[in-house]
C-alpha cells in the first residue's frame, strides 16, 4: 500500500502536466488562431505574433493567419516605439 501511494505521488505531476499541455497547445491552423487572438484582445503582440506564425507554417495560405501576423507585428513594434519614446525601456 506505501509503494502505491509513493508512484501515484510521484507519477500525478506528470499526469497533470501532460493534460495542461494537451489543453494549452493548439494542434491545428484554427486553434493557433483562436488562442492568438486571445492574446491580441489581452494586448500581448508578441505573443499572438509567434502564434501567428505558427499558424502560418500549419497552413501557409491561411488569410487570416497571414493578415494577423501582419497586425500583430505592426502592433508590438508600435508599442515598443511607444515604450521608447516614453522612457520606459
């Protein structure tokens, strides 16, 4: 009974872990998407920028992938001059 209870105590973070990661990394051009703009309404554009990206190399002829890393650049270096000009840096 102690030996069971050690390997569930030992073994749980690994389950755990692996269904935290199946939830939060998208497997499909959609998927990216979505969890990208999330991160844009949440205002972190370098994150949706490299989900973007990602969603372009799933699918390289995606429209909306393409336009919202487009956006996503546009937007992080807007406020990183932003942050220059500001003194914030």
């Amino acid at each position: 009974m102690k030996k069971a209870l050690v390997l569930i105590a030992l073994l749980l973070p690994t389950v755990l872990l692996a269904s935290v990661t199946e939830t939060v990394i998208p497997s499909t051009s959609d998927a990216y998407l979505v969890v990208a703009r999330d991160a844009m309404e949440d205002g972190d554009f370098d994150a949706a920028l490299l989900l973007y990206e990602e969603a372009v190399e799933r699918d390289p002829h995606s429209q909306a992938a393409l336009a919202g890393r487009l956006v996503a650049f546009a937007e992080s270096r807007s406020l990183e001059s932003t942050i220059e000009v500001a003194g914030l840096n």
